[in-house]
C-alpha cells in the first residue's frame, strides 16, 4: 500500500473514530439530560434500563416508580422514538412521533386547588401514544377511599399537545375490560367491557349495585333512598363528540341504544322521608353539572319492577313494567336550543295489560310546566294483587277495560283529564293474615263503587293534585292517577 492510501486509510479510520465518540460522547450526554429530567421534571423515584439510542432515534426505561403531587404508581416500560431533534434544540419544543406505555398502575389524586399554574413549561406533542395492558384509579378528596378503576386493555390517541382541549382529540381507540365508579355512598358502578373509535362507543354488561344487601342499606340511610339494581346487556352510542363548554364537559351524540336493561328499585317507606326538596327532570337537567344533547336514546326489551315496603316483617308492594320500548327526542340542556324532550315508551304493566305514556318538559321553563299523558289497556282485578295486597290490604276483582290521563303541571299543581272503563268491579278487604275478605267491610266499600256505569257516561273526570316538594316526579303523577281512580269508582 502506497503512503497515500496509508494515509487515507489512516483519516478514514479515525474519522470513523471520531464519529463513534461523538456518538458516544452524544448519547452520554442526551442519557444524562434524560436522567436530569426524570428526576427534576417527573420526579420518577427509581428506574432502571435507560437504554437511548440517538442514531435510530429510540429511548427506553422500564421500572419507573412516580411519585408525585398529583399522580403515583409505575410502569413496567416507557418506550418512544422520532424525537425530533431539530424541534428540541432551536426552539425547546419536545415533538415525539411514537410513545408508548407498558403496565402501567398510576393512581391519580385530587387536584389541589390552591396550587398555582406553573408556565413557561417546554410544549409537548405526540403524534401517536400507545397504552398496552394499563391500570388506572383515583382516589376521593378527603380519603384513600377508590372513586374510579379501569382496567385499559389497550389504548390509542393521535396528536397529543401541551393546553389541547378534548375537542382536539379526533382520533382515538379504547378497549376497557373492567371498569369501576362509585355513584355515591350507597351505590356503584361496574362495567365488563368497554370499546370507543372515534365516537362509536360499545358498553356491555353494565350494572349498578349497592355496597350493601337491603337490610343493611335500610339502616344506614338517615331518610329515604331508592335502593337500585340495575343491569344493562348492552348500550351503543353512535357518534359520541366530547368538549370542554364554559369550563364544563359537554357530550354530544346522535343515537343511543340500550338493550336488555332490568331495574329494580326497592323503597323501604319506615324510613323518615326525605327532609329537602326534590327537583322535577327538567330542573335537574338544568343544574346539571354537564352539557348534553342527545338526539334520540332507544330503550328495547327492558323491564322495571318497582318494590315498596310499606309494613315491617311482609312483603313489599309491587309494580312490574316488562317488555319496555321507549324512545327520548332531544334529550338536551343547551338553552340555545328551542327543542324539548320528548318521551314515549310502552311497556306491559303487570306483565299482562299493555300500557303507554307520551311526557314532555321544556328544560328551561321557570315553572317546570310538562305534559303527560298515557293509556292502559285492559286490566284484571287480581293483576293488581301483588300492589293492592301488601299496600292496601285489599283486592280487586273485576275488570278494568281501559284507562286515559292527561295531565299538565308544573313544580306547584297538576291538572287535567282521566277516563275509566270498567265492568263488575269489586274490592276485597283481607283480614291481618291476608287469607279470608272481610265480608262486612267489603260490601260496605262496595257500596262505595258505581258499577253502573254507562259506556255512554264516558267515565271522564276532572283530576287537579298539589305536588309533595320532597317527592318525586312519579309520586306527584300517581297522586293525579290515583286521584282519578278514586274519582272513576265512586269512592268517597
């Protein structure tokens, strides 16, 4: 080999020299930055296996421990590449193309009100962040106590930036295996599956328990409460757009769909009543919390069994609404709006006489006027024994062909029309044991039933009720039906 080409293999092999410190040296130098800032900046308490790579442009740390005001947990593996190089040095920007998290169990914590923004912060972008396998909760203000869990099977948001509001996020993907949220002291929420795309949302296995069987519910509730379970097979929102309003969420979608809901309520009435005001839906729909509009909800094949204990040591009272349709039109609280909601449903009361109601309530009427008005069809007497035996002790025997109301009120009274058809009916007084009708007393309240009534007469009568504050909207509409039953039979 000539002395030139020694020479030129000489530069070339020191050049690569030189290339493999600087690279060396480089790497060095970006590790220790990234060890500064998981220490400073994320307060990540331990970790171990920094692996960076500035040549292929790929960094890894697995086993971070977090320990922070606002979060705390770990994850198994913290993995991302495309930093752009250019965007950190000439203008302080951190802009990741990939970033992805492995188990991670981060707990979130209440947000301390009294802290103060911090700004000047470096912007953040990510174009694509990945979750795989993850676990998140958080925790209430004042305990340890868990408000949230979810189980995240996988997750995937496009263009993540410092300050973005969620109406930036048009592109995301969330499989959710188990989720958990406390409604309140007495109730949970449970989720089996969970799946979203882009606004297409898929829930099954919905359910709503309480902590607590009835017993116990009863005797730690200081006044009366709604004991609820709820299960749901399935739900399905079609285009799900989420934002922040007036430092508010606000969910808006299209069509919701829920299929193969069962609710039972259970109401024990020895408990003291509930000392404060109940709003009507349209006002709570007005003070809610959050922002929605709800183009159309579709209920199918549901069922509602509402249980009333009404004496201690027997059996509650009970109404059963099965095969449940329905529909809510501009279900909504945006005041811009000049629609109102709208509901209709049909259903079979009792599990064998076939019923419907039609409600509206404008949201933003001072008066919480509303309209409802409903039918049921035919009606056997002893179809109402598992209401009238345990409530009343009494029975009905006969028939009841049809049954119209239409009723308007608003949060003070409610008015309007009832009519009843009916044949032969007859009211049965039960001794203590519920076994034998008292005779005696049930031909005296038989006196009291006009069972001459003409198909002519139309049976049509004039019902006006004052609401109860402290109840609820369907105590105030069975005061009005009530009202017009006793009228229709002739009852003092």
């Amino acid at each position: 080999m000539s002395v030139s080409n020694k020479k030129k293999a000489g530069w070339i092999i020191a050049g690569v020299a030189g290339l493999v410190l600087l690279f060396f040296l480089v790497n060095l130098y970006v590790k220790n930055k990234i060890e500064q800032q998981l220490g400073e900046q994320l307060q990540v308490t331990a970790y171990k296996d920094l692996s960076v790579n500035i040549l292929f442009n790929r960094f890894s740390v697995e086993n971070l421990k977090l320990d922070q005001k606002r979060f705390s947990g770990n994850i198994e593996k913290v993995k991302l590449s495309g930093l752009s190089y250019s965007e950190y040095l000439f203008n302080n920007n951190i802009v990741i193309n990939e970033f992805e998290l492995v188990r991670p169990q981060i707990t979130v914590f209440p947000k301390d009100s009294s802290a103060k923004e911090t700004s000047g912060q470096q912007k953040l972008q990510i174009k694509n962040l990945r979750v795989k396998n993850g676990k998140f909760s958080r925790q209430s203000a004042d305990t340890t106590e868990t408000m949230v869990y979810a189980h995240v099977a996988s997750a995937a948001v496009e263009n993540i930036h410092s300050g973005m509001q969620l109406s930036n996020i048009n592109s995301y993907q969330l499989e959710v295996d188990s989720l958990f949220l406390k409604m309140n002291p007495e109730h949970y929420i449970d989720v089996g599956r969970l799946s979203a795309k882009n606004g297409q949302v898929e829930i099954s296995d919905f359910k709503i328990r309480s902590f607590f069987n009835r017993k116990e519910f009863v005797q730690r509730i200081p006044y009366e409460k709604d004991y609820v379970r709820l299960d749901v097979n399935e739900i399905k929102l079609c285009s799900l757009h989420f934002e922040m309003r007036k430092d508010s969420l606000y969910l808006r979608n299209s069509k919701m769909t829920l299929a193969g809901a069962n609710l039972n309520i259970y109401r024990n009435k020895l408990v003291a009543d509930y000392p404060n005001v109940k709003p009507l839906y349209s006002k709570m729909l007005r003070n809610a919390p959050i922002f929605i509009n709800f183009e159309k909800v579709v209920v199918n094949n549901s069922e509602i069994v509402y249980e009333e204990q009404v004496k201690a040591g027997e059996q509650p009272a009970i109404v059963r609404f099965a095969a449940v349709k329905g529909e809510v039109d501009e279900l909504h609280n945006l005041k811009e709006l000049s629609s109102q909601p709208r509901i209709t449903a049909s259903a079979d009361f009792m599990q064998c006489t076939p019923v419907s109601i039609d409600w509206t309530f404008p949201v933003f009427n001072a008066q919480d006027k509303f309209q409802i008005s409903g039918n049921f069809g035919t009606i056997q007497g002893e179809a109402l024994d598992p209401f009238l035996v345990p409530s009343l002790n009494a029975r009905a025997r006969g028939t009841i062909n049809s049954v119209y109301f239409n009723f308007f009120g608003n949060d003070d009274v409610m008015q309007g029309d009832f009519r009843m058809e009916y044949d032969d009916l007859k009211v049965e007084l039960l001794t203590k044991k519920k076994e034998e009708k008292k005779g005696f007393l049930s031909a005296i309240a038989n006196l009291f039933v006009d069972n001459e009534q003409e198909p002519e007469e139309g049976g049509s009568y004039d019902v006006q009720v004052e609401r109860t504050k402290n109840k609820s909207f369907w105590n105030f509409a069975w005061k009005g039906l009530r009202e017009g039953l006793l009228d229709a039979v002739g009852q003092l």
